[in-house]
C-alpha cells in the first residue's frame, strides 16, 4: 500500500469512528415519577385534540400514553370515546372492554361497550348491559335511547317511547331522540302527535335530513301530500319527493292520490321512471281489484 492509498484508508477509517462516536446516545428509561408525568401530558393533549374535533392525533396521543402504562383506565377509555366518535366500533368496544378490567365498576366503559355492541347489531349483547347501566343510574339518557331503539326493534313503540321520552327529560334539545321518538311514535300511527316533535327537531337542526325525512312522513300519513313534497324537497329533487309521497298515499289506501303523485314522479325524471313505475303498477293494480270487487256485488 503506497503512502497516498494509506493516507485515503486512514481517513476514512477515522471519518466512520467520528460518525459513529457522534450518534445519539441512548436516552436513560424514565423514572416512575417523569413516566405519570408525561402520561398526564398527554392524556390533556389528548383530550384537547378530542375536544377540538381531531380524533385521529387525539388517538395517537392516547396510545403514546398507552406505550408509558398500557393498564392506565384514562388512556383506555380516552382512546374509546375517540374510536366510537370516529365510527371505528370494533376498536372502541376493545378499548371498553380492556377499561373494565381495570375498572370492572366503571358505568362509563360499561355504557361505552353496551353502545358499541349495539352499532355492531349484537343486540342480545348490549341489551342487558344497557339495563344495567340504566338500573344503576338514572341520569344515563344514552342508555336510555338505545334501550329505546332496542324497543323500537322489537316493535314494542309504546315501551320505546317511554325510553325516549325519559332520555329527553335528561337532555330535552337532542335532535337524534326526538328524531327517534318521532319516528317510533309514526310506527304506532300517532302521526299528529309525531308531526310536532319532528317540527321541533328540524327547527334545533335544520341540516339533519333523516329528522326531516320522517317529518315529511308523519305529514303524509295525515294526507297533507303536498306540504310533505315541499319538506322533502328541500334534500332530494322533485321526482323523488313525487315517488315517496305518491307511495305513503298507497300506504294510506288513497289510491287516487297515489297514482297522482307517482305520474309527477315518472314525468318529472324519466330516469326515476323504474322505481316510480314499479310503485304505480302496485297501485293500478290495488285499483284494478277495487274496481272487480265492486262488479261481482
């Protein structure tokens, strides 16, 4: 090796000891105090993130806090509240799940679970847990929708509308009972009595189309079928309004109503035509029985 290949050697053997002696040194573990500090951290971060509408960071931050301690009952029911707001209910009944057996008396896991199974449609499963919680607080209006909802379900109206209206006694401006209660008291054809809570719902939130929707339907029901067009089409276009209105008068037996409206609906969109022309073939045919029956007397 000739004196200017060693001097090349040379320097890069110390260049690779420099690069190697200048990386970060390993951080030292924290104490057990620094560790609850910086859980505590980011559980405020945390629920600052939640409050402030972004699930996504306060879910990261929940986890961090998960990595210090992964029993910490905050940090678990945290990340559950953040996976249910954010829709992701298989994690949110995890988490629950994971909160109760740290605190197995916790209502707030308990309720948190309970409404999870029921967004997942296990039904059987989140009904006795919902009675629980309702049985062991009062107060708790979320258990007591779902155990309305649970009712409705059943078709047992007049059980869910109990539900409902003590849960609205506890929060009377929620949109989403009084939307339930409304279209509960429909089912049992209260329909007038039904009209008024859907007008108040609407009238708290305007944007919330299912409260309208069912609003346009206790109208209809009440053979008010133009004034129910109006409302629905406020969301949808005219030859929708025409399809469904025409279709709650077949309900209602007026059949002259009926066929009426489903002929706005075919000749408003010819595209709407299958659905509107299905509609009005059930109602030409109802006629047409009518019409027989009327000729064999």
């Amino acid at each position: 090796m000739n004196a200017t290949t060693r001097n090349i050697f040379t320097a890069l053997v110390l260049a690779l000891f420099v690069a190697g002696c200048a990386t970060t040194p390993q951080q030292r573990p924290l104490s057990d105090e620094e560790k609850q500090q910086e859980i505590q951290r980011l559980l405020i971060s945390a629920a600052g993130e939640a409050e402030a509408g972004n699930h996504s960071v306060a879910l990261l931050r929940y986890e961090e806090a998960l990595d210090l301690n992964d029993s910490s009952y905050s940090a678990l029911l945290g990340a559950a509240n953040v996976a249910y707001a954010m829709q992701r209910y298989d994690s949110a009944l995890d988490y629950y799940e994971r909160a109760l057996q740290q605190e197995p008396d916790s209502l707030d896991a308990l309720e948190g679970k309970a409404l999870s199974l029921l967004k997942l449609q296990q039904y059987a499963s989140a009904r006795p847990l919902l009675e629980t919680v309702a049985s062991s607080d009062s107060e708790r209006w979320r258990s007591l929708n779902a155990l309305g909802v649970l009712a409705d379900l059943d078709s047992r109206y007049a059980l869910a509308q109990t539900y409902y209206r003590k849960a609205l006694a506890l929060n009377d401006d929620n949109v989403r009972i009084l939307n339930n209660l409304g279209y509960s008291l429909i089912m049992s054809r209260e329909y007038a009595e039904a009209e008024a809570v859907l007008q108040r719902a609407v009238a708290l939130q305007a944007d919330f189309f299912r409260a309208r929707n069912n609003y346009a339907i206790a109208i209809a029901w009440q053979k008010r079928y133009e004034e129910a067009v109006e409302v629905l089409a406020v969301d949808s276009p005219y030859e929708v309004a025409y399809n469904n209105v025409g279709y709650i008068a077949y309900l209602n037996n007026d059949l002259d109503s009926a066929r009426f409206y489903l002929k706005k609906a075919i000749t408003a969109s010819p595209t709407y035509y299958p659905e509107a022309a299905r509609n009005l073939e059930k109602v030409e045919k109802a006629m047409d029985a009518i019409k027989r029956e009327g000729s064999l007397r």
